[in-house]
C-alpha cells in the first residue's frame, strides 16, 4: 500500500459558488487552520492570517496570506487587525485544544477559548464584520448514548475544553440574535491527514495517528493503546477520523451567504485503535509495537459522526474517506518533515 499521488494531495478542491471575499482567519497558523489557508487562497480569496504562535508556526502560512502576528486578548490589535484586513468574514480556529490539560488548567480554557473569543466577537461587531466560521468539537456531545451523532443530540461536555467551545456556541447564538453577526460553527471529529505541503505539527503531540507514525520516524519505541476491553470488536475505541483538507473545503462552502448554523463533520465510518495501527503498518512497511494501557477516564467507547446535514445543506463532499488514504497523506508529509515546521 503505497502513498497517493502527490498531485491529487495538493490539487484543488473543486470551487465552491462563492464569491472572492476579504477573510481574516484567526489561529491560520496552526494545523487546520493552515490547511484552510491553503484552500483559500487556491479559491481566489484574499486572506489576512491573525495568529500568536503560541502554538502555531509561521512557517505554515501560505506566503499569499497577509500575516498578522497578534494575540485575541489584545482587543486594539484585533480590531485594528479586522479593520486593516477589510474582513467580510472570520474563520476562527484560535482555540487550545488538548482535552487532558483542560482538566488540569481550566482556567487556560475559558480563558482562551472563551474570555479572548469574546473580544474577537465584538471586535467583528465593530468593524461590521457579517459572518464568522467557527471550530467547534465533537467533544460538546460528551459521551453519547448511540451512534452515529446528530447535531440535535444532548450537548453534556465531559471536560473543560468540551464546555468551552459550547459556551462559545452559545455566544454566537447571541451575538447574531443581538448583533445580527451570521455564523457556523463546525463540530469537528478527529481531524487527521496533511495536504502535500503542510500537515500536523503540534506542540504536545496528544492525536492517535501522528503519535503512532512517530515510531517509524525513529521517534519513539512504540504506541500505547489505551484500553482493550471495551464493548467493541477489538476491544479499543473507535473514533471518527475525517482528512484535514476536506475539513477545509468545508470551511469554504460555509463562506456561502446561505450557510448558517451547527454541522458535524466526521467520515461517517469509524476506525478502532487496533485498526489505525495496522493501517500505519501496511502504509509504511515497518513495524510498530505495542505496550497496552489501562483505560483513560472519560473515553467514550464509540464516537462516529453523522454529517448527512452538512452534505445536504452545504453540499459538502469529503473526497478522502479511506482511512489508508488518510494515513498515507500524513507518513508522506511526517516523512518529508520529520522534525515538523523546525
């Protein structure tokens, strides 16, 4: 099993029905939010980047994006930020993501994910911004009692970082009831892959797969699977892996004027643990141990996503479903970068 072609990673998304806009893409330097830099620019927008590179890099940045470096706590910097851009839209991926911390540091969270996205909230309503693309989480759902999850499902978060971006949710509910300021907000599964150029570089690496590649790479000795007695067939968690560049594209149908609202976005097939090993075994040809772990607290034993209403609303199409293409878009750039953006 071999890498696709490196045409088809870095080819464009057929291009949405929408207009060249003026967009400001907060957090555009990190993992996703790159990515949809990316796209963007492919699809003749003209894009400003407003990043802290507390966690993202530079060097992801698109060279035809705009960089701003600036922190959303610096509400002057933001505004001025929106202003300078002319921004007809935000795309805002600047959130702390890492589930574990957010139970440690709480504060962090809220803080961040949501006292700091307030100022980017009325920082649009002052500079007569009209709409904002906001990253949301599956982990808003908590633990839920059946699969596959639909939008409408209980939102019971079983962690910090799972509450602040339902509060965050709610915010925007209010700001567009008060304001009149447009929104969607994307609840992402598990965001995984890499386009030909840019892919995941994180900090503190806490995601399955680059986890798992980094033994091939000769970074680590083996992965842990965490709990082998669940109620599924192999025993480990299954969970919803959805490439990062259809995560994009979806981003640029959200652009439309007419696409307003809460979207899951997942594959729709879930993938165990065992099986994303094995996977990343016959995609690189090497070996990978194992060292099996107790269960973390709070792992859900399946979280698979239904996005029936983002392909019939926003006509969104996930074009890397596999998971063997998925993994092979993230070995072929993990292989090229090893190191990351370093």
């Amino acid at each position: 099993m071999g890498c696709p072609d490196i045409r088809e990673l870095s080819g464009p998304f057929p291009a949405p029905n929408v207009p060249p806009m003026n967009i400001l893409v907060a957090g555009g330097a990190g993992y996703i939010g790159s990515v949809f830099v990316e796209e963007a620019c492919e699809a003749g927008h003209t894009v400003t980047v407003f990043d802290s590179l507390i966690e993202g890099h530079r060097e992801a940045v698109d060279p035809r994006a705009t960089f701003i470096q600036g922190d959303l706590a610096d509400h002057a910097a933001t505004l001025a930020a929106l202003r300078a851009s002319k921004a007809e839209a935000v795309l805002h991926f600047a959130g702390f993501i890492m589930v574990g911390e957010s139970m440690q540091n709480p504060t962090k969270y809220f803080r961040n994910n949501v006292s700091n996205s307030i100022e980017l909230l009325d920082a649009c309503v002052q500079a007569g911004v009209k709409k904002m693309v906001f990253s949301s989480t599956a982990a808003v759902f908590g633990m839920p009692e059946r699969v596959p999850i639909e939008e409408d499902f209980p939102k019971l978060p079983v962690n910090a970082y799972g509450e602040s971006k339902l509060m965050f949710e709610a915010l925007l509910r209010w700001y567009k009831k008060i304001h009149g300021l447009d929104y969607v907000a994307f609840r992402y599964f598990n965001a995984a892959g890499a386009s030909a150029t840019r892919g995941e570089a994180h900090r503190i690496e806490t995601h399955l797969i680059p986890n798992v590649l980094k033994v091939p790479l000769g970074q680590k000795e083996n992965c842990a699977i965490f709990g082998t007695d669940y109620p599924t067939p192999d025993g480990t968690c299954i969970r919803d892996y959805i490439h990062v560049r259809d995560l994009a594209s979806a981003h640029l149908l959200a652009l439309k004027p007419e696409a307003s609202g809460h979207f899951n976005l997942g594959n729709g097939e879930g993938y165990s643990v065992r099986e994303v090993i094995e996977t990343c075994k016959a995609v690189t040809g090497k070996d990978i141990p194992v060292v099996e772990q107790p269960r973390r607290a709070g792992d859900p034993p399946r979280l698979i996503a239904s996005s029936a209403k983002a392909i019939n609303e926003l006509g969104w199409q996930p074009r890397f479903r596999a998971l063997a293409d998925i993994v092979s878009s993230a070995w072929q750039w993990h292989s090229a970068n090893p190191d990351g953006y370093q």
